[in-house]
C-alpha cells in the first residue's frame, strides 16, 4: 500500500519516511491523477480553504471507484457553540481573524465554519453516497449548556421542520436525514465531526 500526503505548511509534516507535498488548496488542485486512492483523509483541512466544495471535487476526482473520505473538522453545531454564536455571532474556534495571517494551521486559520448538512450536501453534490457522521469526542461543556436549553432546542426543531416541511417545502426524501442531524446528540454535544463518504462504484464523475 501507498501513501500520500500533501499540506501547505510542509515544514510542519513530519512523519519518517513519508514526504509532503506542497500544495495551495486555495489555488491548486490535489497533486495527484485521476483514481489514484482508495482513501482520501483530509484532517481539519476543509476550514482553513476558500472554497471546500472545490476541494470536495477534488478528493473524488483523485479517488479509485468504491473508494472512502474520511474528514473531520470543527464542530459549529454542538450546543456550546450555538450558545456563543447566540451571544456574540462567532461560533466556537472561529472568532474574529488575524488580518495577512500566513498562519494558515492556527485557529486564525480557519476561515470557513461549517455547518454539517452544508458538508454533507457538498459531498453528495461532488458525487459520493453513503453519508456518515461521527464524532471524536463528547464535549462536557456542550452538554452541560444542551441540559440547560433542551426544551427551547428541541420546541425550535418541531416548529422548524413543520415550517420547512409544510410552508418552504425545503426537505426532500433526500436532505431529511442530514437535516434531521443538527439536532441529534453528536451534533449537539460533539466536539469534532467526522465525516465519511464512498465513491460507489456506479457514480458519475463530478463535474468540473
């Protein structure tokens, strides 16, 4: 088996035996041809890019048919980061930005918050099927804010999805679960999502 890795700060990659490549995701596609993997990992990448979608079309143009993507990236939606965006319109680990920061790793790096349907609708966009969610770890603090405001979170998500369903007419057969998702217990507690998918072996390529 082969491996590959890539990164801008390529300084900071260190893993014996393995080289990096230098790669400016914001500018540059993956370095990689055409099927080249049967699993792309992208770990807390797709928050520090301009354009995550287009990088989502990457990591499926460079993968092998049945392959899988695994990527995790901050979670915006857990209880404790909806109680700071309440407050003071930041969600958590994305506050108020260094400007010219060339510091693209750090915490003032991350330029795109992410909300999981808008991940999970990108990917299923790109081609891949076979959304699933995870988390790495349950966060105390978010569950303590989520025992403290379950009545209010769970009263908005019945008058929510009435709304959208009977009104907006925005959840389909195919969106429901991944919307159904911002209010079940990894999502409201978790600290890291982490995010699989799978190029099937009967997928279109996705479009450039």
């Amino acid at each position: 088996m082969i491996s590959s890795a890539c990164d801008f700060h390529v300084e900071r990659f260190a893993v014996e035996g393995m080289s990096c490549k230098q790669v400016n995701l914001n500018h540059e596609p993956l370095p990689y041809p055409d099927a080249e993997f049967d699993l792309v990992t992208s770990s807390e990448v797709v928050e520090h890019v301009e354009n995550y979608r287009a990088l989502l079309r990457e990591a499926f143009r460079v993968m092998a048919r049945g392959g899988v993507l695994v990527l995790t990236t901050p979670n915006v939606l857990n209880a404790n980061s909806r109680v700071r965006y309440l407050v003071s319109g930041f969600a958590n680990l994305f506050g108020p930005l260094p400007v010219r920061n060339d510091k693209l790793y750090s915490t003032g790096g991350h330029i795109t918050p992410i909300p999981y349907f808008y991940l999970a609708h990108a990917l299923l966009d790109a081609g891949f099927d076979n959304v699933e969610l995870s988390i790495d770890k349950v966060q105390k603090t978010s569950v303590f804010w989520l025992i403290l405001l379950a009545p209010f979170i769970f009263a908005g998500k019945r008058r929510f999805m009435t709304r959208e369903r009977e009104k907006f007419k925005t959840i389909t057969p195919e969106n429901e679960p991944h919307v159904i998702a911002h209010f079940s217990w990894p999502l409201l507690v978790g600290r890291t999502i982490v995010v699989s998918a799978v190029k099937s072996g009967g997928a279109q390529d996705s479009p450039a």
